[in-house]
C-alpha cells in the first residue's frame, strides 16, 4: 500500500519537473525542483572535461547505467549518482535525422484545431528521431498522446487537475499524455505565421524530454542525487542547474534533426540562442544565467547529432551557472 502511494506520488510529480516556464527568464524546471542562483558568462567552446565539483573519491568502477523503477532505491554516493548521470546513454553517441516531416502551415491566430494538427505532425515527426535514438541505445520508448485544449476547461487525465496550468503543457506520466492548453509555447507568441509550425515543433520537443526522462530513468537517478545532496545546498543547486539545462540542449538538438524545411528557422535559432531572449522580464528573477541557457540552446542546435555535446554532468561548472 505504501510501495503505491510513493509510485503515485513521484509520477505526478515526474509529469511536471521539467517543462520550461513560457514567460521569458521563468524558471526551467516547473513542477517542483529547487531554484539555485550564481551568474557568470559561459565561454561558447562545447567540452566535455571532467566537473571540477566532486567533493569525495570517485567511483572505482566505470557506471553503469540502467532502466530503473521509479520508486527504486539508487545505492552508493552523490559521486557515484553524478557518475551514473554523466554516463546517459542519451548524451552519448549521435542522434540520426529523420527523412521526412510535413508541417501544416498554421496562422498566427490558430484555432484549437489547427494546433492539435500542427502538434500530431510536429510529434510525428519527433517520434521517428526519439524512437531509433531509444532503440539504437535499448531504452523504451513511449510516445505521448498529444492534447490540445482550451484554459479553463481541463480535459479529464490521471493527473491531479490541480496541477495543470493555463499556459504551461502538462505531461501527465500516469496516462501518457501530453496535455497543452491554447496559448501555451514560443509558439504561440511569434508575429510572423512562418515562424508558427518550426517554432512550436521546438516548443514540443523541449516538453517530450520530460516523458524521456521518466522513461529512461534520468528522473528517478536526479531524484536521488538529489536527496544524497540535502547536506550540501550549493552542490544541490549546482545538479538541478545541470539537470534543466541537459534538457535544453537535448530538445534543440532533436528539433534539428528533422529535414530543414522544418527545423527550427535560423530566426528561431537566433533568438533562442540569445541571451537576451532568456533574460527575465524587470521585477523577475531566474534560478539559472541568461548565459547559461543560451549557451546550452546553442550546443544542441548546433550539434548534428552529436549529443555527448549536451552532456552537462561532464561540464566545467562555469558553464552551468
């Protein structure tokens, strides 16, 4: 009884961690993660040397990191969790291209309707990338169903409705879905309807990481860094900027490997890359440097498939300020 009501708990929490907050300078990792501060200009040179911020001896063994439960417990130290993290197979080895996607044209002013197409053509196209990434590395893969809706009339879902918000889409674990109120995303925002379709496929993608993450187990091992960092704030901080920002650089990354008539355009690419775009509006703070997202943005965007370049858990900490 208890085993089930801790699954039932981290699921509905897991289905809110990671979507980035749509206001500009909002704050990563909506849904309950912590929100460190530190601000410094991250050189633009990828690299993948060692984090300079383990405090213990490293692990003795190279990691292994394998598919878990969610309510597994994860042995060994905050070190040998960081390890583990580093060693994501989704940060290793290339991501191939998908050889076709179709994007409906889509006004500025789109209906419900016209959404819901543009987003089941986007997470077509999204799946093909993720489903051989997953297969290529042997992790599941599980494509959510995408439902679009307008505020307040929250559809009915697994997820405590409570946890939906007006303007931020809402991954729900337990059912599988993904729920996306009208009005929600960069794409929804954008002046040029050219700019629509490409700007919400990154939009989509930068919110399938969060059922990726469940599924292939990132979550439940940041979960337990986590934990095995309460002693230690500044470090606690230091992961959960990490964590936010690998998801970043992994769904720019993806959005890039379908055709370009499709990809994000290069005006989308120049303002998500910018740190200007990530700077938060007067009167509002951000857990995470402007720098730092624009840095991580770019990695992926720029990455070819090459995901070791969104490997943050290897990063030098001035990068993940």
């Amino acid at each position: 009884m208890a085993a089930g009501c801790i699954l039932a708990l981290l699921l509905g929490i897991g289905g809110g961690i990671t979507y980035l907050a749509l206001s500009r300078g909002g704050d990563p990792t909506a849904g309950g993660s912590t929100t460190p501060q530190e601000s410094t200009t991250p050189p633009e040179n990828p690299t993948t040397t060692t984090a300079t911020t383990p405090t213990t001896e490293p692990p003795t063994e190279a990691p292994t990191y394998e598919v878990i439960a969610p309510i597994d417990d994860v042995e060994g130290s905050a070190d040998d969790v960081w390890a583990i993290l580093a060693a994501y197979p989704l940060a290793q080895g290339t991501m191939g291209a998908t050889g076709t996607c179709d994007l409906p044209e889509t006004p500025v002013d789109h209906t419900a309707e016209q959404l819901q197409t543009l987003l089941d053509a986007a997470g077509a196209c999204l799946n093909r990338v993720w489903a051989t990434a997953h297969s290529d590395r042997n992790l599941p893969w599980n494509a959510p169903t995408i439902v679009v809706y307008t505020w307040p009339d929250i559809p009915p879902s697994a997820c405590n409705s409570d946890s939906f918000e007006e303007r931020v889409p809402r991954h729900c674990n337990l059912d599988g879905t993904l729920y996306w109120p009208l009005g929600a995303g960069y794409g929804s925002q954008q002046e040029d309807s050219a700019e629509v379709p490409t700007m919400y496929l990154w939009d989509l993608s930068l919110n399938y990481i969060n059922g990726i993450t469940w599924n292939t187990s990132l979550w439940p091992y940041y979960r337990a860094l986590d934990e095995k960092l309460e002693d230690d704030p500044e470090r606690q901080e230091e992961a959960n900027r990490r964590y936010s920002l690998q998801h970043l650089c992994l769904a720019s990354a993806a959005s890039m490997r379908v055709p370009e008539a499709s990809q994000p355009s290069q005006e989308v690419r120049d303002i998500l890359s910018s740190e200007e775009h990530w700077t938060p509006a007067e009167g509002k703070t951000t857990s995470i440097a402007p720098s730092s997202r624009a840095h991580w943005v770019k990695q992926g965007l720029e990455s070819e498939g090459d995901l070791t370049r969104c490997n943050t858990w290897t990063a030098p900490a001035e990068q993940v300020a």
